[in-house]
C-alpha cells in the first residue's frame, strides 16, 4: 500500500498558501464560513479540472468514491453539492482571480528563459476565443441567439510555458476583434491570431508599439505585389512579399509582409 502523498497533494504543495490567505483575508472570505473554507473549495474545484469532472453531482460522487483518502489530499471531509453550489455562487470570485494572478507572475518567471523554439523570438503569444454554451433559462443576461445563452472567453496565450497573461469575459455577441483595444502590446513581441481578428487599422497599433503580428487572411482581401524575396520552400514557406492594401478607405502607405496564399499566414512588416 502506498503511504506516501497522493499526486494531487504533491501538487498542491507547490502552491504558496500564504498568497491565497492573503487574498482570502483581502476580501474577508472565510467571514461566513462554516463548513467549507475558500482554500477547500478551491482544492475541490482544482481536483474537478484535473480529473475532467462535468458536473457539481459528478465532482460529490468523485469525491465520495474516494473518501478515506480525502483527509491525505486536503480536502478533509466530503461536501455535499448544495454547499458547493452555495460557496461558488456567494464567495467572491476576485479571490480566486488575484490568487491565478498570483500563480501566472510565478510561471511567467520560471519560463523566462526558454527558448519558443522559433528562430530568435523570444516573445510569442497566441490570442483567441471559445464560446462557452450556457442554460438560457439559467442564464437570461448571457446574450447569445434566440434560444441559445453564451458567454466567450478570450484569451492571450505566452506559447512559452502555455501561460494565459490575458483573460476576458464577454457575452457571446462580442466580436473577437473587439479584444485588440484590451490588450497590451509588448514591444518586440509577436502575436499569432486567426482570421477573426483582421481589422488593420487595429493591428495597426502593434506596428506603433514597435510589435509584429501574424495572421490568416480572408479570401476577399485586395492585395497589390511591392517585393518578392527568394525562400527554401523545404522550410514549408510558399513565398515571401511585400504587398499594400489597394481596398477602400485603405492607407497608401501601409505595407504588409505575406507569403502569398489566401489561407496562410501574414506578418507585417512596416506601416
């Protein structure tokens, strides 16, 4: 019989407890509580995202199953849903939220220096949205369609440790390319989006900020050829130019860098 520590409790010894103490204590958290503490529901919560739990039913049942070893992973004693539902509807989730902050600085520093695997880019990002499907009836204010509730999820990926530095809540109506104007842009970076996101004079602000961005484009995009530059097309690159936009209402100045396929990627270059 194995009577070390559980994998779940040598995973939760490298959270620092006492930043999320702090966090409870700074929105007086633990004031009601009488049978589940904030730190024990987030342990729950934790062990529900680890083990791909789908319901709060599903997480008492898991957690039932297991009981004896409860008290070695953390939990102490087993909770019943309803006090679940009740903590996660009531405790303030700007708690949870500053303890993930809390949790992204420190990942952030330990993959400071890796390497993104790319040439000499030490700065990658990856930013994109997944709409979340929710109960209308549950969740009247989440505007989606007609009989459909919805919120998105947007988020801005460090591709170096798969880090999450941006985070943002919206319903579903809100179009992804809305999200340009929320985030900050990191001199020198890159920035790898989809499709979605194409509105220039928005990635026009990268090119400010001294960054690069590289996206799909659409079918229907009007391009005009400026330069051509040799490649090794064993690399996977199919061409290298420099193109203007020649579309309406487009600056005659602003020079972007593709590589010459309606469904590969772009760079920009200058503007």
């Amino acid at each position: 019989m194995n009577e070390g520590k559980s994998i779940f409790s040598q995973l939760i010894g490298f959270l620092p407890d006492r930043e999320f103490r702090r966090c409870v204590a700074r929105y007086d958290g633990d004031r009601y509580a009488k049978k589940l503490s904030c730190w024990q529901q987030f342990l729950i919560m934790a062990f529900a995202q680890l083990t791909y739990r789908e319901s709060l039913r599903d997480i008492e049942a898991c957690l039932g199953a297991v009981g004896p070893k409860l008290y070695h992973m953390g939990f102490g004693l087993a909770v019943a849903r309803s006090t679940l539902a009740d903590a996660n509807e009531t405790r303030d989730w700007r708690i949870f939220a500053d303890f993930a902050h809390v949790l992204i600085r420190t990942a952030i520093k330990l993959y400071a220096n890796d390497s993104t695997g790319i040439g000499q880019v030490r700065d990658l990002y990856a930013l994109d949205s997944t709409t979340i499907d929710l109960c209308l009836a549950l969740f009247p204010w989440a505007k989606f369609r007609k009989h459909k509730a919805a919120v998105k999820m947007h988020t801005l990926l460090d591709l170096r440790g798969s880090i999450p530095t941006f985070i943002r809540i919206t319903d579903g109506k809100v179009h992804d390319v809305n999200i340009l104007d929320e985030i900050a842009v990191e001199a020198g970076a890159f920035y790898v989006m989809d499709r979605g996101y194409i509105d220039f004079e928005r990635p026009y602000r990268f090119t400010l900020s001294s960054a690069f961005f590289v996206v799909r484009t659409k079918a229907n995009i009007l391009l005009q050829r400026r330069y051509s530059r040799p490649v090794d097309k064993s690399t996977g690159l199919r061409s290298d130019h420099t193109v203007i936009l020649t579309s309406l209402g487009s600056a005659p100045c602003t020079q972007i860098r593709c590589d010459g396929s309606p469904i590969a990627i772009r760079i920009q270059a200058s503007g």
